[in-house]
C-alpha cells in the first residue's frame, strides 16, 4: 500500500477511534494524517509526471524538492487559472486546461 494510502487509512482510524464524543489530539492528529496522505500523493503524481524518465533514484529525487509553501502556491494559481496563460511561465508547460473539476476542488482544498 501507498504511504498516501496507509496515511488516510490512519486519519480514518484515528477520526473513529473514541467512542463518544472525539478527544482532540485524535481529531488533530486525524487531520494532519489526512493532510499528509493528500501531499504525499501530490508529491508521487508529480514525480511520476515529471521524472517520468528517471529510475526510482531520480524520482525519489523529484519527490524530495517538492515544497509545502511552494506547492500551495501552485495549487491557488491552479484553482484560479481559466487559461494556461494566466498561470506563470515556470509552471504552465506542467498543466494542462481546462481544469478538471475534481482536481480544481483539491487545488482550491
């Protein structure tokens, strides 16, 4: 299984674990398990795509130089873009439009 797998599957646990009302560390822990499983597969999907060329070495590589900060910027561009124009140069040759409607709803997430 997928780390983004095996971290959703634990958000889910720890979401369902107390009987009754939820402690909050097991909420929290529970949304930060999801947010994890959703970044690391961003992360896979993106290395896939863009070191579709490269061993496993080299997409391990991939995968380690996504950033948080920077990944969230992209996904608000992503969410607001109507064009590929409007996206910046850097990033544009990476996409593709019109945005799906699935994948806008995780950007704009």
């Amino acid at each position: 299984m997928s780390l983004a797998k095996d971290l959703l599957t634990q958000a889910q646990q720890l979401a369902t674990l107390d009987k009754g009302r939820p402690k909050q560390a097991n909420l929290r822990r529970a949304v930060s398990s999801a947010y994890y499983a959703l970044f690391h597969l961003l992360v896979a999907e993106g290395a896939a795509a863009v070191g579709a060329r490269l061993n496993a070495a080299g997409r391990a590589r991939v995968r380690r130089a996504f950033a948080h900060a920077e990944m969230k910027e992209v996904c608000r561009a992503y969410a607001k873009a109507t064009s590929v124009v409007s996206m910046k140069p850097e990033i544009a040759p990476l996409l593709s439009f019109p945005v799906e409607g699935e994948i806008r709803n995780v950007a704009q997430t």
